[in-house]
C-alpha cells in the first residue's frame, strides 16, 4: 500500500475545557479528493491547523508525505497548498502580484514562478483583473484570488478550508470544477466544508464530523449504506385509511409509513423495487394517486441518523 | 531575501497611512513649529531701548556720560539705545507719547525718569535704571579714585567707561553656533517621525504571526523560513522608514531652513539608526502577547507619543525636568536619544555624546530585534481564535 499522504493518529487538541478534537484519526491516500464534512465548531478547521503545525496539539501524531509535521519541516511545507478561511492576501497589491508574492515563497526560479503564477491566473479566471487590486474585486472573485495565492506553487497536497463560504452560485461552480481539475491534475486533496452538496458532488471519500470526533468514512455510497434509511418514497393521496396505511407498513423492507395533508411518506430500509410494491397496493385497493416522488438519502440524512440532528444546525 | 525586500517595499510605498504618519505628518507639523516659532523669535529679540538725554551744560557728567551714550547708541548689532537729544520740555512731551521709555537727566549724576503707566516697557526701564545705577556707582568710584588715587584717575576712567560700553563683558557662544531654543522641537519632530515607524514594524510582527492574521497564517505555513522572513522585512522597512525620515528631515533643513545643517553625513547615519530603532521598537510590542492588530497598535501608539512627551516634544523642558529626577530615563528613552544625538551633532564640538548615543539606540534596537524574535520564532499556537 502507498503511503498515506496524510496520517492523523489519535488526535487530542483542548482548548480549556473544550475539547476540540477528541482522539481524532484519519488516513488520506493519494488522489483522493477527501472530505471533512461536519457542522461549524465540530473541529474541521482545528484539525487542518493541526495538520499544517500551526495549532498545538495535546496529544496523537500527525504525518504529511509519510514524515513527522512540524512547524519547521520547510520540505514538506513546499508540497503543500492551503487555502485558508479568511481571505489572505494584501491590499496594496494588485491580483498578479499578490499570486506572484506567495507563489515566491515557495518557487524561487524567476522564469518558473512566472509561468507558475500566469497558469493560476488562468486557472482562477482572473486574466481580467491582474492589475486590480483585491479591495475592487467581489466576494467571489477575492475568494478565486485566496485560491490562485494557495495553488500557484503547484503542491501536490491541497487544503482547502470551505473556500466556498459567501460565494455567489456561479464563483462556486468554477471553483469546484477547478478543484476537480486540480485533483485530475496530481494533486491530492483535503476539502472542508459544511455544504454537504459541495461535497457530494466533488469528493471521492468523506469523514462526517461532530464534536471533534469522527463519526463515520467512506465513500457516499458505503455512507449511505450505514443507516438504516434508503429511499423516501411520497405519493399524494386523497385519502388514506388508517387499515391501509398499517398494510403499507407491514410490507416488505418498510419500517416507517406517515400519511398527512394528502401527502404519504414512506421509509424503506434496503430492498428492491419498493416503489412499485407500494403502488401495487394503491392501484388493488382502488385509492387514486396523485404525483409520486422516490429520494435517495442525502449526506444529511446520514448526518442526522447518526446524530440526531441537522447538518446545518 | 531579495525577493521578499522589493515586495515589501512595494507594499509599504503605497501604503498610504504609512506614508502620512512618517512623511506628510512630520512635514506638517515641521511648517506649523516654523510659522509658530518664528514670531516666538521675533518676538523675542532685542530692540535698542528709545530713550531721551537731557543734557545740563557744563554738569560734570555731562562730557564722560555722553562719550558712553553715544558708544551705546551706535547703530549696528550691539546697538542698545535709541537716542534723542533734546531739552526737558521735549524730552517729557516724548515720553508723554511713549516714544520713548524713560529720559535720562544728565546733572551732577545721572536720573531717570519713567512713566508709571508703560507696564509694557519694564524691561526697558529696567535697562535704563541698572545703566543709571551703574554710571552712577562708576562716577562715586571715581570722585573716591580721585581723592585718594589721583595718579590712577584716567585709567580708572577708560575702565569705567569699557566696562559699561559693553566692550568689557562679552557673550561668547559656548557651542558650534548659536542655537535658536526652539531648534530643540524640531529634534523632537525627527525623534517623533522616526518612531511611528514602529506603526510599520508592528505589521512585521503581525504579518509573521499565524495566531493574529490571516497572512501570518498564510506566511507560517509557507515554504519560508520566518527567520528569513523577518529578517528582509525588517531590512527593507528600516531602509524605506529611513527614505522617509531623511526626506522630511531635508525638508525641515532645506525648505523650512531650520538650523540642523551641521555635520549632515551624521544627522543622516542618525535618522537611520532611529529609523532602526522604531521598525524594532514596532516589531518588539508586535510579538508581545497574543492580542489583535486594534490592541497593540494603541500600545504602539501610545508608547511612541509617551516616549516623545518625555523627550519634550510638547513640553520644551521636560528632557531636563527628567534629566535633574530621574536621569536614567532619559538614557533610554529612544526619542530623547534621538533627540539629544541630533542636540550633540548641532552644539558640541565633541562627539562623544552623539556616539553615546548612537550607540545606545543601535544596542536598544538590536535588543528589541532580538526579543521581538525570540517571542515569534518558529511555534505552534494555542489558538488561532485572533486572526482575522
């Protein structure tokens, strides 16, 4: 097996009494678009500075690239790219020499951090506005200008830590197509966020976080697979009687039917064809339906099986 | 390095706040000392005194009196009275109109006559009763000489008449030249200007530290060391602060023509030690503690505004003041230091004090480097709940 690019082992970091990371351990292989998904203050961001040495920690060791993290290993910093929460860049200067500035801290050939800077320009969609400087762009463009400044120098391990937050529909998109585009490119990467659309559309496996804990990993599919919820079937109905309803629930794989407002909500755990076995039933006892709606579970449903409550709560 | 200096100055060239506080502020206030000051000066120099002599013909002061009034009265430098001959009729309607300060009565001895209501004029009528008392005590001196030294009458005379024409007494200037006392603002001003260069040497602290900002953050976890880091900033804010310093210090030279011209090369060594001395000074209270960017640009503020009331920016004598109860300050107190280097650079012929003083403020400046490190240096943080 390949060494892990990232090794967390058992993780301890308390603020006071707070404990903001509570025996935390994760492995990211390479390749991986890996996501941290979990609620604010559940720890994600804790865990990325511990990750990055910039936050100490009580206990547990963190590995990047196989090697120990430490505050000074510059060799490994070089490989890695971060994008961080808050915008970081500065005011005085314009787009290119902001990305050109960071990119420096990293790449020390001339020619090589021009070509460099040049292709996260382009990667950003920023060609228009190189001379701007960050006080005259929008939200979303700032936002592509923090990501151009963390992925100039090229690392193979990029952070992001919800680059997305405050970002307009259309920013969005670009910026996870690029990330995406990153990711075919080489580079592994680790992907925080509490939008769980975000990560469900662009990361390979996900850790589901609370309380500075992890509650499960895996790919959507073996997440989804973990509870007990596999599809939500509702049909608008007239009318429903109680006999019928309790027949519904006494069918195979169904282990929660509600009927309210017209509207029948029927849990299915697993199974097969269950749609059409309800509608079956419907159709033999002669009840009319109205329109019929079959839903997968979501990252959230996930989330608020395993922990009782909402994602974005 | 390299790289990381050209950016820096990049960033501090247009920043516009840092380019008021360290180059506009002190130019302005530099004109308004000027415009103050100099009618303080005016104000402040001597006018020969207008007086009126009656002389009584034949009266045995009469001819010796004269002969000093008139030394007295010659136009030029040291001219000290305003002389009109006239009669007692002319010289009371005179003083009626205050055209002049007092009348002298030249008889058997020499009487002044003041009006009561010129409270205005005391210094001059006061001029004129110590030259009255003088001359008198002089002609008593003689009319003793003469009883019982007569051989030594004539050169008891040409002494008497030296010693009041002023030619006796003269002021000599101890320093390199004369200085106008309020020069002594102006080295305040450069002391002031250098030290809100710790405005930009706070950022140093704040920009490498990943617990205060977000480009702290950004830099710490970067492929630069912070010691490099720091270093180049440092260098390149110290160099630009130093630009700015000697820009508004040729200004107050040049353009303002305040009195700081001698030993040029020196006062310029010296506005780069003190530039030095405020980027560390910044730099130092930047990487105290772990509270945000609002918090300890007060303190930096504060310490530089309090540094310069010391060193008596705002009240001309405080320097002394501190230098008769508590000396000790006065040798570490950057902008007294400055201050009093520039002092030494435009009075004493001596370097000695100057190089004191250098000293001091490079060794104050390479201590606060060196804490200001030592408190930054590569670590992990507890938390990161400041940056912003």
């Amino acid at each position: 097996m390949n060494t892990p690019v990232v090794k967390i082992d058992n993780l301890v970091k308390r603020y006071k009494e707070l404990v903001a990371l509570d025996h935390f351990s994760l492995e990211i292989a390479e390749g991986e678009i890996f996501g941290l998904l979990g609620p604010n203050g559940s720890g994600k961001t804790t865990a990325i500075n511990c990750i990055l040495s910039l936050l100490a920690y009580d206990k547990g060791r963190i590995e990047v690239f196989g090697k120990e993290m430490k505050p000074d290993s510059y060799d490994l910093k070089r490989r890695i790219g971060v994008v961080m929460q808050n915008v970081a860049v500065f005011d005085e200067l314009t787009v290119y020499e902001n990305i050109d500035y960071f990119c420096g801290l990293y790449v020390r050939d001339k020619q090589l951090r021009k070509q460099y800077v040049e292709e996260a320009v382009q990667f950003a969609g920023l060609e228009e506005f190189t001379k701007f400087q960050p006080k005259k762009l929008s939200g979303g463009l700032l936002r592509r200008l923090n990501i151009a400044c963390g992925i100039a120098h090229k690392p193979k391990l990029i952070i992001l830590d919800e680059p997305t937050v405050a970002v307009d529909p259309q920013s969005r998109n670009r910026i996870l197509e690029g990330i995406t585009k990153l990711n075919e490119n080489g580079a592994s990467i680790i992907y925080t966020s509490h939008y769980m659309e975000e990560v469900e559309q662009i990361c390979t496996r996900i850790a589901i976080m609370d309380k500075g804990r992890i509650l499960a990993t895996g790919t959507q599919k073996e997440l989804k697979k973990m509870i007990k919820k596999s599809e939500i079937i509702t049909i608008e109905l007239i009318e429903l009687p109680e006999a019928d309803r309790q027949a519904i629930l006494a069918l195979p794989h169904v282990y929660q039917a509600d009927f309210s407002g017209h509207r029948l909500v029927v849990l299915c755990s697993g199974g097969k064809h269950n749609l059409i076995r309800i509608l079956n039933y419907l159709n033999e006892r002669d009840l009319s339906v109205g329109h019929v709606y079959s839903k997968q579970p979501t990252l959230n449903d996930v989330f608020l099986e395993i922990t009782g409550k909402e994602l974005r709560d | 390095m390299l790289f990381n200096i050209q950016y820096t100055w990049r960033i501090l060239a247009r920043n516009k706040t840092n380019l008021f506080w360290i180059l506009f502020f002190p130019i302005t206030l530099g004109c308004l000392f000027k415009v103050a000051f100099s009618n303080m000066s005016t104000s402040e120099r001597f006018s020969p005194v207008p007086v009126a002599i009656v002389c009584e013909e034949g009266a045995p002061s009469a001819e010796p009196f004269c002969a000093i009034a008139e030394e007295l009265g010659k136009e030029g430098e040291n001219q000290m009275l305003a002389i009109t001959w006239c009669d007692e009729k002319e010289a009371m309607r005179l003083l009626k109109e205050k055209s002049v300060d007092g009348i002298l009565f030249v008889k058997d001895r020499v009487t002044l006559t003041v009006s009561s209501n010129m409270n205005n004029v005391q210094i001059n009528q006061s001029i004129l009763q110590i030259l009255t008392e003088r001359y008198n005590a002089g002609m008593a001196l003689l009319e003793d000489t003469a009883a019982l030294y007569p051989d030594r009458l004539a050169a008891a005379a040409e002494t008497l008449q030296t010693a009041i024409s002023g030619e006796f007494c003269r002021e000599i200037s101890y320093s390199r030249s004369p200085q106008d006392p309020y020069t002594q603002y102006f080295y305040n001003l450069i002391a002031m200007a250098c030290l809100f260069a710790s405005m930009a040497g706070l950022h140093i602290s704040l920009n490498n530290q990943g617990n205060l900002t977000a480009l702290g953050a950004r830099k710490n976890i970067s492929a630069t060391g912070k010691l490099t880091s720091i270093t180049s900033e440092l260098i390149a804010t110290a160099l630009f602060e130093f630009l700015l310093n000697t820009l508004a210090f040729l200004f107050l030279v040049f353009v303002l023509k305040v009195d700081m011209t001698a030993r040029l090369p020196l006062a310029v060594f010296s506005i780069l030690i003190s530039s030095l001395t405020g980027v560390s000074l910044g730099f130092f209270i930047g990487s105290i503690g772990n509270r945000g960017e609002d918090f300890k640009t007060g303190v930096s503020t504060a310490v530089s505004m309090v540094c310069c009331f010391l060193s008596g920016l705002m009240v001309g004598n405080m320097r002394i003041l501190i230098e008769e109860h508590a000396p000790f300050l006065n040798r570490i107190n950057p902008a007294a230091l400055i201050s009093d280097s520039f002092y030494c650079l435009n009075v004493y012929e001596s370097l000695e004090r100057y190089a004191a003083d250098s000293l001091t403020l490079i060794l104050l400046s390479a201590g606060l480097c060196l804490g200001g490190f030592l408190m930054t240096r590569r670590k992990r943080y507890a938390g990161l709940s400041n940056v912003s």
